[in-house]
C-alpha cells in the first residue's frame, strides 16, 4: 500500500476564520451601501474582494494529512487504522472534498484536495473501514453555505437601516 500525503484544512478552523471575518465583510457592505447608485455594483465587486480575501486566509491554514499503511496522520494527530470506526465522503465544494472520520473518541472532519479523493476512498476500503452517512453528515455538508446566506441577509439589513436613516 503507497502513502498518500495532501494538502487538508480542519473543518472547525475554516468555520472559524470565516466568521472571524464576517464583521469586516459586514462593515465593507455597510460602507457599499451609502453609494446609491452604485450600491448593487459595490456590493459585487468589493464584496467579491472580500470574500476572496477571506478565502485566501483560509488557505493559509492548510496542514498534512498522510495515509500511511496502518495510520491516518493529521497535522500531527496519528490516528490508528483500527481506532477508526467509520468515515464518510462527500464533495461539498467545488475544490475540496470533505473527509469524516469517527475514531473511538471524535470525530474529525477535514477537506482534502478533490484530486485525492479516488486515492482516499480505495484506500478507506482497502483497510476494510466501513462507510456510514449520518444526519450530521448532511449538515457538515451544507454548514459552508451558511456564511453567504448571512452575508445577503446583512445586505438587506444594511439596506433597510439606510433606508430609514435617509427617509425618517
């Protein structure tokens, strides 16, 4: 059996940063939205720039994982084949697959490179590991969503409280 080493972020840290930047990403839509006519535009363009700013501090966290013949090495958590319980697979985002892997005490939840993701998946079952999907699974799935949708929404408010700062 090869070892397969990549690039992987921890879930928990890219949720972090993103919402570490959320009140930054905020006040530029705030800033955005006093011009009146050039609102809509400012809110795609800078708001776009932001928003590859964050993503690009994400990618500054980027650790190691490697698949050894007996282990799961991540960052510098070694994790024992036979520790594992059960892992799941899913592509939530268009770059990275999202890895989680429930061991005897926790699970962890990483994305990996989508072009390791053949690799990891033959050598999950290779070690005889099973795969089960849980409800949790789902919500990992779609939790990244979340920080556009609140980005809309404190689009809308901001517009909302400028609306009533100027006509009242």
């Amino acid at each position: 059996m090869t070892e397969i080493k990549a690039k992987a972020y921890y879930y928990s840290t890219m949720m972090k940063t993103a919402y570490l930047w959320l009140p930054v990403f905020t006040v530029v839509l705030f800033i955005c939205s006093y011009f009146e006519k050039l609102r809509f535009f400012l809110f795609l363009t800078v708001g776009a720039a932001t928003y590859g700013l964050i993503l690009n501090q994400m990618k500054k966290k980027s650790i190691q994982i490697i698949f050894s013949e007996n282990s799961i090495t991540i960052d510098k958590d070694t994790i024992l084949l036979s520790d594992i319980v059960n892992y799941h697979i899913c592509l939530p985002l268009n770059e990275l697959f999202m890895l989680r892997v429930k061991t005897k005490n926790k699970n962890l939840i990483t994305y990996i490179g989508k072009e390791f993701k053949e690799e990891v998946e033959i050598f999950l079952k290779n070690s005889s590991i099973s795969e089960n999907k849980t409800v949790y699974d789902i919500s990992l799935k779609y939790s990244h969503l979340i920080l556009p949708f609140i980005g809309l929404l404190i689009c809308g408010i901001i517009i909302k409280i400028q609306y009533i700062i100027k006509y009242n």
